[in-house]
C-alpha cells in the first residue's frame, strides 16, 4: 500500500485535469492484435510469459498468475525477489484456461508467439496484450516493457528505472571494453544452438559492445551448430547454458579437435545458467547477464 | 515394372552409373559447403602430406570422413530394409516407418529427454535404441507375428494403429518439455550433424550382422514375389522367412534412426528406383537398393549443408523433400 498512497496523492491532484473522464486512468496500447484500451488501472494481472514478469518487476507489479510452468523457480531469482506471490496457471506452452479464470485478472499478458490461438479465448476471460517474448532483441524488448509499463500506469516508474538501468550498462560496458569475441550457446544431449547478434542474450553481448564471433550478418536468433561450425566460428570466449546434464560438449571435448578452439586454449568457457541467458529476458535478465560477464572478465 | 528396365540398358553400364554417383557424392560431402572453405585439393594433402596440426585436414579426418560413411552406410540400410519390407508385404507402400520403428524410436527418445519416470535413468542411445525395438516388435506381434495365416493387409494395419499412439505420446512428451521441444524436433527431423567415429564404431556391426541376415533372404524373398501359397508348395518356409525378414527390417532401421534420427522416404525411394533400374531379382535388387539409398542420403546431407548455411538444416527434411514428389509421380504414372 505504501507503494500506491503517493500514486493516489498524484491522481487526485490530476483529477481536475481530467474532469471530462470519470476514471483515473486511461490507456491505449499498441499490441500485436490490435489495439487494447483500458479505462482503469489493472490490479490483477496474469503473465504468460517469463520476460513479462520482469516487466512487472520493473514496473514495481505483482502479478497474480503466471505461466511458470508448475515451479517457481523458473522465474530468476532477481525478478522472483522484486514481486509478491503468485498461483501458477500452468505451462507456457500450454496455459490453463480455468486456473486464468479462477484468478479473476482485469488484465492478461499473453506472447503473440505462443498464445495466438486462443487470444480469442483470454479475451472473454479479461483484457488481453499480446507481446512478442522470444526471439527479440534487447531494444525490442525495452520496447515492450514500455508498453506494458504504460498499461498497468507505472510508465513514471519505468523511465527512472530505466535510466538507472541504461547507467548500469553503460557502466559494465566501459569496464568490459576490449576486443575478445563472445558466444552464447545452448547446449543439449541432441546439439548445440548458438544464439546469434539478432537473440535476446547476442543483443545484450552486443549493446555492452562485445564483438560477435559471427561475421556475417544473421537474422535467425538461433542457429543448429555442428562440432565443424563451432571450429570456424571459434569464439574467445564461449558461454553455454546447459538444458541437460549430458550434452554433444562431453564428447566434443574429448575429440583432438577441441584444442585447437581459442577458448579450450585460454580456458575460456563459461557455463551460464540456462534460465537467465535463454528462459527469460528484460531489464533485470539482461543486468544479470552484463554482471556475469563483468564478473568473468575481472578473473 | 519390365517396361521401365529396358533391355537397352547394357548390364554393367547402369551399376557403374549408379556406384560413380554414390562415389562422387561421398567425395565431395567430404569437403562440401565447408565454413573452412576446404577444397578437393585438402583430401590430396591428407594423402600425400598429413598433418596432424592442420585445422582442415583434421576437420576432414575427424568430422567430414565419419559422417559421410555414415551417411552411406545409413542411406544403404535403409535402401535395404525397404526393399525387404516391400518384398514381405508386396505392398509398394510399405517402408520401414510402417513397423512404427521412427515412431518408437521418438517417442522413447523424447520421454527420456524429459526424465519421464525410469526412462530418465537410460542413455539417450540405449533408451531410442530400445524404442525402435519396441515399436517394431509391437507392430510385428500385433500384425500376426509367426501365425502362418497372418496375412500382409494386417500387419499394415497395426503398424497403423502403432504409429498412431506412440505418435501422440511422443507430442505429449514435446508440450511438457517446451524448453527442449525444439532440440527434439531438430532430432526428429533426422539429423547427421551429430555423428563421429564413435557413431560409426556403433554403425557398422550391426549393420553389418542386418545386412548378411537380409541378403539371406533374397532367394526366399524372389519365390514371395510370386505369393505366398506358390513359395509355400516350392519349399519356403514363410514363417522362417518372415522372422529373418522382420529382424533384418528391425536391425537396419534401429540401428540408423538411433544414430540420426528419422531419416524419411529412403526405404520408399530406393527400392522403386530399384526396381525401375534393375530387374525384379532380390539378389540384384538388394544391393542396388542399398546403394541407391546411400547415394541418395550422401547427397540429401551435402544439400541439407547448403539451404542456409552455416546452420544445418536436418537431412530428414531434404529427404522428405525429395522423396514427396517422386511419390507423388509413382502415384500418376500408376506405379503404385
């Protein structure tokens, strides 16, 4: 409450200008199926997606239900410690319906990846944003945050954090200027997937001003790679978050190729964990990311 | 069938066409569409001045010269284990997927890669392995299994009803497992761009016990061709036939998708090319079906490199792509 009572203080002092509209607020956002307009502010939120929940984080939102896949420590531990409880509504990839419902939510942030297919559905439950979560950039995502910042009304507090944030990396990225190349990968037992310039965690490599292995310029966000290309695009460093116990680099590394990568040389491999470079995004994800790379660096 | 072999074809002129084709294939996928440029000039290096210092050389040696045996050698497994399948059921449409092999495979595969129960504890080889066995012994059984009156029509409908319910589980096991969906689909698209030495070591002696199970077959197999009743009153035991079939079938196709996953329409390629190059004789025909089934993997990997490079694109795809028209073209020119 004592989060909100200045708030109030703030509205009731606008309230003269907006003697024309009864509510206090009134927002109309942008999203990836049309318009949504929302004539009070959203107090009962539901997520389903990771990066939305740093959003609200940011924002200083608790959500009331999120899609963390039955366990809760799927949301990062710095996001986790910034919001309240919450119900679980059941997987990403598969939301349940009725647990939305039960929650009774005045506003559902849904991926305009995942959710097309039943946006129908969760619009009858309550007003529903579809943003993009996967597959974008560090600046795309910022924009997103944006927009949800503005519909639960804490656009104030996001431009303060923001800037905070933006001093943060700037930071990191002066401490971290040199001329190494950096690679983020995900590893599992069927292959390893290197995450390009155009992913969340190649994005946030590149605006701390780190060099790209890659040399041509790729959309894809993540690419298949074979033992061969790993060698060609040999990083300086490469970081690996792990979805498995056992992956290709057990074997990879036992072959007499593997000494001759840059990083097996300078012992440069670093394993990350998955669920911060990869599960998720957002400001708090990506202050992780540069930290951990500032942390590394400084060895 | 006889239309298409055209007694103009000299009989050495064609296998010699054929084995060039698989040659040349193999040569080049050994320095194809390589990040490190590599160039046929490389492979003459290794031969007259090998060095073990030598990115290239080593990326050939170690990389390139095990996946394109493999390759070979899978593309010739599952030439041959269409062709038997063909041969047993002397149905033109029948391929190894129809003994819910692929499927069992995946989904064993993918209950692993979830940690679902006890299947968690297996390795990820031991549990696909043991999965394309299950799937095939459950098609095989249900399908009439050694009864002498079970009959072709039956099989294919387990191997219907089979695929159908590993099927589903296997997407089940994707929507629990979202984060490593798209590593399993990948998988599941059949995939060369895992295989090393280690893979061939695994390959090459079960292949090798399959094949000779499988060419065993072929005089069997000719007296099939002419029904089973005919090849029952000339001396063939159908029962015995069928089980060597069955298990060659089994062996070959396990032992390939465990290593690359589903690699699909070669088992139902080769041996309609086969048959349209060469005349209806198992003895010939297996051999031939096995090579053109290499030929065609061999190749489908070097492209399914080049689509967009430096990503791979999974073999599987390629040959799905190849093989949907050419099944489309057997079906208008009323082979089928």
């Amino acid at each position: 409450m004592s989060l909100r009572s200045p708030l109030l203080l703030a509205a009731l002092l606008l309230l003269p200008l907006s003697f024309l509209s009864q509510h206090t607020h009134a927002a109309t956002i942008e999203h990836d199926a049309g318009t949504l307009t929302l004539d009070k502010t959203p107090t009962r939120i539901v997520t389903l997606a990771f990066s939305f929940v740093d959003a609200l984080a940011v924002a200083g939102v608790s959500p009331v239900g999120i899609a963390d896949d039955g366990d809760k420590n799927r949301i990062i531990k710095s996001v986790r410690d910034l919001i309240g409880d919450w119900q679980s509504v059941g997987s990403r990839y598969q939301p349940s319906l009725e647990a939305i419902a039960a929650l009774k939510p005045d506003l559902i942030i849904a991926d305009s990846g995942r959710h097309h297919s039943i946006y129908q559905d969760l619009s009858l439950i309550a007003p529903t944003l579809m943003l993009q979560s996967r597959g974008i950039t560090y600046r795309e995502n910022l924009a997103v945050m944006q927009k949800i910042s503005s519909a639960v009304d804490k656009s104030a507090q996001f431009k303060m954090r923001l800037k905070k944030h933006q001093k943060r990396m700037l930071d990191l990225k002066n401490q971290l200027n040199n001329s190494d190349t950096y690679q983020f990968a995900i590893v599992t037992d069927k292959g390893m997937w290197l995450h390009s310039p155009s992913s969340y965690a190649g994005s946030v490599i590149k605006e701390l001003g780190l060099n790209s292995p890659m040399t041509k310029n790729i959309n894809e966000p993540y690419l298949q790679t074979s033992f061969e290309q790993l060698l060609k695009t040999n990083p300086d460093w490469l970081l690996v978050g792990q979805y498995t116990e056992n992956t290709v680099l057990d074997k990879w590394q036992k072959s007499p190729l593997w000494k001759m990568l840059s990083m097996a040389k300078s012992k440069q491999l670093i394993h990350v964990s998955a669920s911060v470079w990869s599960l998720t995004s957002g400001m708090l994800a990506a202050e992780q990311i540069a930290q951990e790379l500032a942390s590394h660096l400084k060895k | 069938m006889k239309i298409l072999s055209s007694a103009g074809h000299s009989k050495t002129l064609t296998p010699a066409l054929l084995l060039s084709t698989l040659m040349l294939g193999f040569i080049i996928s050994l320095y194809g569409q390589s990040e490190f440029l590599l160039q046929a000039n490389d492979l003459w290096q290794i031969l007259i001045a090998p060095d073990s210092q030598d990115i290239k050389q080593q990326v050939i040696l170690l990389l390139r010269l095990p996946r394109s045996l493999v390759a070979c050698l899978i593309g010739f497994n599952l030439g041959v284990a269409g062709l038997l399948m063909q041969g047993l059921t002397r149905n033109p449409l029948a391929s190894p997927t129809l003994f819910a092999i692929n499927s069992g495979a995946a989904c064993l595969m993918a209950l692993n890669s979830i940690g679902f129960a006890f299947f968690s504890a297996l390795p990820s080889e031991l549990a696909t392995f043991l999965g394309a066995l299950l799937g095939g012994v459950l098609v095989f059984s249900l399908g009439g299994g050694l009864r002498s009156d079970s009959n072709a029509l039956r099989l294919i409908l387990a191997g219907i009803a089979v695929n159908g319910l590993l099927s589903s589980l296997t997407r089940a096991a994707l929507i629990i497992a979202d984060d490593t969906a798209y590593s399993i689909l990948h998988w599941l698209s059949g995939s060369l761009s895992e295989i090393d030495w280690h893979s061939w070591s695994q390959l090459w002696p079960l292949s090798l016990i399959a094949l000779l199970l499988a060419f065993s077959t072929s005089r069997g197999l000719n007296l099939n061709a002419l029904g089973e009743q005919t090849a029952n009153s000339l001396g063939i035991n159908i029962t015995w036939l069928r089980v060597r079939v069955c298990l060659a079938v089994l062996l070959l196709t396990s032992i390939s998708v465990t290593l690359a996953g589903p690699i699909v329409f070669v088992g139902l390629i080769a041996p309609h090319l086969a048959r349209a190059l060469f005349n209806n004789n198992h003895l010939v025909l297996l051999p031939a079906s096995g090579l053109l089934g290499a030929a065609l993997v061999c190749w489908a990997d070097l492209l399914s490199r080049s689509i967009i490079p430096p990503a791979e694109t999974p073999v599987g795809i390629i040959t799905a792509l190849i093989g949907t028209p050419f099944f489309i073209f057997l079906v208008l020119k009323g082979k089928l």
